[in-house]
C-alpha cells in the first residue's frame, strides 16, 4: 500500500512537470535557494560536529551523565541520551543520523518512539525565522519551544514508551568491549561524508516538496472553485495544503494571506509540530531501518494537533 500510493506521487508529479515546466522551474529554484542559502549553512557546520562528537568520547560522557533520565523517565538505553540531545538542539534530520549510526544491537525496538524524541525542527528555525520573522515577536520564542517540543515529547512519552527498561537484561546484551576508536583522520573523512550525504538528502527533499507545495498553489485554487468553495476560503486552504507539504513554505504564506495574529500562532506551532512531509521524508531519506510511514505521518499529525492546541489555550491564557 504504501509503495503503491508513492508511485502514484511520483507519477502524479511527473505529469505536472511535463504539463507546468514553468511553475516546476520556479518552485525548485525557490527550494534550492532556501536549501543553499537558509539550511547549507547551518546544517553542514552542525552535522560535522555533531558526527565527530558522536564518534569521539564525548558521547559516552554525556550518555553517561543523563543515563538517569534516559533509562529511568524515557525509558530507553543509555546510549539514546546524547541521541535525544543532539537531536533536540540540531534538529531535522540529524537525530535520524545519529539514530541511524546507532549499533544495531543498541537499536530501540519500536523505532517510532525514539524517532519521536529526535525529529523537530531547530531551535535557530524556531527563534530566528518562526518567532522573528513569521510572528514577528522574539519574545515568543519560549512559548514556541515549550508547544512545539513540549507536544511531541510528551505525545512520545505518554502513548509510545516501553513500560519499563532493563538495565540488566541490557548491560548484558551489550556486554562486549566498547569499540576502538580511529585516528582523528579517518573519523573526520566518515564525518564530512556522512554530512554531505545528509545535507544533499536534505536539500533533495526540500526541492521536490517545494516543488509540490508551487503545484498546491496552482491547481488548487480552480480546482475548489469548481467544487463551488467560497473563494475568500481558497487562499487559506491553499495555504494549509502547502504548509504540510514544506514547513518554512507555509509558515511563510501565513504573512502573505494577513492571517489574524493568534490563529497564525497556532498554525506556526502545527506546522512546525509536522515538521511537513518535507521533513518526515527527510527521515525516511537518511534512515534505513524500516518503519511505517504513514503511521508516522498520522502521528505526527496528531501530535501537531496536540501542540496547536496547547498553544490556543496558553495564548488564550496569557495574551
């Protein structure tokens, strides 16, 4: 089913690049510019260091120091601790790398709770271009942080969390020597050429749902005149279908439609909640191990849904 329906997107947008080479050709431009000039930058720098880190001693030390709150409030093993930290203060995809250059044996078993716990989008996305620039109030940044992360770590907690964690059944299996490390050289080759691999999946990513999101913005519009769709709805739905598609695309159009102030609040935290199929796909792209996507998805936007709302009652709270 789920091969079948990626098929029929990739035929589907096939047939709308041959008929729409113009609007393709603007979209993927706008998609590359966006990759090369927001997310190169500050991607590659961290992934780098991120990638070297997780190979040097460093990781087994800061495992080691939330080893208490790795193993006894996620319940999940000592090594997932700088996976989870890296995870939140890089962003997408780089918890799907570390994730992914986990040994096998170390390998949560439902591999959707951890992919929970590390895939959000980053905290410069959410200060400098959501807060800044999209709500155009930093201050919100803190409001932003606890609804976005605060929504999917508990979500994760709460519903897909092993009930328990034990550390003696793991520290057996796991019980070889730790393995050698490298020289620096060969530890920063593997780095750089794990972060260009990513970075290039990344920016793949970012082009073609960028490319989809142009391709809301074209065909839907007449497409909901037909069904006979008041035409003052149209721009908005246009601009939710294009907001789940690529997250910084939507939140950006939120500005262009002049949506009210509080609604745009709540659906930047949903979008960013999403992280869009953009970002979910960014995953799918760096991690090979094998999970079930559209169950991902659905959680993912139930776990958006559980965000936004969250952000409605704070706002209705507080502002």
């Amino acid at each position: 089913m789920q091969r079948k329906l990626i098929f029929l997107l990739l035929l589907a947008c096939l047939a709308l690049c041959l008929l729409h080479p113009a609007a393709c050709a603007k979209s993927a431009s706008y998609g590359l510019g966006l990759w090369y000039q927001a997310l190169l930058p500050v991607l590659l720098p961290f992934l780098l260091l991120t990638t070297l880190l997780r190979q040097m001693e460093f990781a087994r030390t800061l495992d080691k120091i939330l080893s208490p709150i790795t193993t006894r409030i996620l319940h999940l093993p000592p090594s997932y601790g700088s996976l989870v930290f890296f995870g939140l203060l890089s962003g997408l995809p780089v918890g799907a790398v570390l994730l992914q250059s986990l040994p096998e044996k170390d390998r949560c078993e439902k591999i959707l709770y951890p992919l929970l716990l590390t895939t959000h989008v980053s905290p410069g996305f959410i200060t400098g271009y959501l807060s800044a620039f999209v709500l155009e109030r930093p201050s919100l940044s803190p409001l932003l942080f606890l609804t976005v992360y605060g929504g999917n770590l508990l979500a994760a907690w709460l519903f897909f969390r092993p009930k328990t964690y034990d550390a003696r059944t793991m520290s057996a299996k796991n019980s070889s020597a730790p393995a050698r490390l490298g020289s620096f050289g060969t530890m920063f080759q593997n780095a750089v050429q794990t972060s260009l691999q990513t970075v290039l999946a990344v920016g793949v990513n970012v082009t073609l749902f960028c490319v989809a999101a142009g391709f809301c913005t074209l065909l839907l519009p007449p497409l909901f005149s037909w069904t006979g769709l008041s035409s003052a709805r149209i721009p908005f739905i246009t601009m939710l279908f294009s907001g789940l598609c690529e997250v910084t695309g939507g939140c950006g159009l939120l500005l262009s439609q002049n949506v009210p102030f509080r609604l745009r609040a709540v659906l930047v935290v949903f979008f960013a909640s999403f992280g869009g199929l953009s970002g979910i796909f960014q995953t799918k792209s760096v991690l090979r191990v094998s999970f079930p996507l559209l169950k991902y998805i659905g959680i993912k936007i139930s776990t958006a849904l559980f965000s936004a709302c969250a952000m409605l009652i704070l706002l209705r709270l507080f502002f």
